[in-house]
C-alpha cells in the first residue's frame, strides 16, 4: 500500500503533522519524504542540530523516520535535501527572489555527495558553520542554471529513481510531499493522496490524482514533477473530505496523538486505498484508540 501526503499551502499546510500520525497509525509503515529543505536562518536550531553531527537534513524527515518502522538514517528516507538562506533584495542563482540556496545534500549508492551554489559562496553568503561541518572541500560546484541542469541529470535524478525503488518494494510506504508540489517523485502508484491544508483533508483515490497529474503536467510521459497541488486538485474530485481539529504543540508533537486526533481522516484514506484490493491479503490496519505502537516491531500492542 502506498499513500501520498500533499499539501495546498506551499508552508504549514500540516503535511508533516498528518504524515506522521498516519505513519503512526498504521502497522508496519515507514515514511519518505523524496525532497526537503530548511533554512538556515528560519529553521536553525534545527540546521545547527545536523551540522554539528556532520550531516544535513531537516526536522520533517526526522519526524518521520522516529515513528517508521526501519532504522535507516534520514539520508535513506529523504535522498535529497537543500540548505537555503535568506537574501534581502538579492534574486538567487536558479531565479529564487528574497532567498538562495547554499548547499544540496544527495544521498547516493557509496553515501552522501554534496552540490556548493558557487556564485553564493563567491558572494561569501555560505555561513562558515556550513563549511566547517561538512565535507565541501571536493564537493561540485555550479554558477548557473546550465550547470546546475547537468548535475541534476547526473546525480539527482538517479537519487529520486533509487527513492522510487524503496518506496515500491516498502508497504506500507507513506510519501509526504514538499511545498505545494503534487507529486514529489515519480515511477510510484499511489493507492490514495491525501491533500492536506489548515482545518481540512480531501482525499483522492491515486489512480484519479495520478491521471489528474498527467493532465496537469502535459502527459504521462512528458510530465514534470513541479505541478502544483491546486491545478491538479481541479482535476480530480475527492471521494471525501473531512475537518481536521486544531492541535496543540504537545498534541502535534506526539504522532500517536495525532492518530488519535485525525482517525477518521486516517480511516477515510485507508478505505479508499483498500477498495479494490482482497482484504485477505492486506493486513495494514489502523490502530483502536485504545492501542499504541510498539517501536520495537512495528505492530499494535495494548497499553
């Protein structure tokens, strides 16, 4: 079973909140999120937290991977992450107005490699904790769109394809998406999407959103990945569609309660992606309020 979280607000949509819980919720799930980023500004404590151990990557992914049933590293669940940021009146290198992007992190076969935005490094906008705690030395550099259209060819896509490959081999696999973008990769049937925004979740059934994409995008061969949530939304009705509670911090905090919180979304998405499969051989289930995970396997246990 594979399930789609995408958001209609390119930030506090909620994704994460309803992705974790989600994964919570069901026996056995593991997350993903194919593309993320954070600011170096913004999002510090949380920069500074993966710096300090010589890494990059951010707190949604890391959410994810504390409630998923695997113990790989968050580079394995989220291949490629962008550090970015702010620039006041300054456009960056890719077209980017009022923020630049410093440093990629993609995960590949031998490890991890590293993509330095050369023009902001010449520019001294690169911090020096950023240099001091990962390996940039021999790491590639670009200045310019062309280059930077290469190196995606050569490094990233191939990230996004091995991605790709985890997700369909894992089940159940939850996806959450980056920004507003539909789909965050591509090559994966979706069972059913949930599109989440402030107060609301509509849900999909994946072959209706991925035909929606298509249309969206030009075709199902020629699509790209950067369609956002609202064209293809307009697209495809949701089969449902249900509010979605206010949660505190500590209530958002805690996956298990979120599960709790939005168990009739999480029911709603389930039946949709379990419609026209034999309930025989699908043995994902969404826990009873009364039963919590256990981090050990994976399973449902009582309190």
């Amino acid at each position: 079973m594979k399930l789609l979280v995408a958001g209609d607000a390119r930030v506090d949509a909620g994704k994460t909140t309803f992705a974790a819980g989600l994964v919570a919720a069901i026996d056995g799930a593991v997350g993903f999120k194919p593309r993320a980023g954070n600011d170096y500004w913004y999002d510090h404590d949380t920069a500074r937290a993966a710096l300090d151990a010589g890494r990059l990557y951010g707190k949604d992914v890391t959410t994810l991977a504390a409630v998923s049933d695997t113990d790989h590293p968050e580079e394995w669940l989220n291949p490629v992450h962008r550090l970015w940021r702010p620039t006041p009146d300054r456009t960056g290198m890719l077209g980017e107005a009022g923020r630049t992007f410093l440093v990629d992190r993609v995960t590949t076969p031998d490890g991890v490699s590293f993509v330095v935005n050369g023009v902001a490094e010449q520019a001294g906008l690169i911090p020096d904790a950023v240099t001091a705690s990962l390996p940039l030395a021999d790491a590639t550099r670009i200045d310019g769109v062309v280059g930077f259209n290469d190196v995606m060819t050569q490094r990233y896509l191939p990230a996004f394809e091995r991605v790709a490959d985890r997700v369909r081999a894992t089940t159940p696999a939850v996806v959450e998406s980056y920004s507003d973008i539909a789909i965050p990769v591509g090559g994966v049937a979706f069972d059913a999407v949930a599109v989440v925004a402030p107060t609301r979740v509509r849900v999909y059934d994946g072959d209706s959103y991925g035909t929606a994409h298509e249309m969206a995008s030009g075709s199902g061969t020629e699509g790209q990945l950067e369609e956002p949530v609202d064209r293809v939304a307009e697209l495809a009705d949701p089969v449902a569609a249900h509010e979605l509670p206010p949660l505190s911090d500590d209530e958002r905090a805690d996956p298990d309660r979120v599960a709790d919180a939005y168990e009739p979304a999480y029911e709603s998405l389930l039946d949709v992606a379990l419609a026209d499969t034999d309930d025989d051989t699908n043995t994902e289930t969404v826990r009873d309020a009364d039963d919590t995970r256990d981090d050990s396997n994976g399973t449902a246990n009582n309190r």
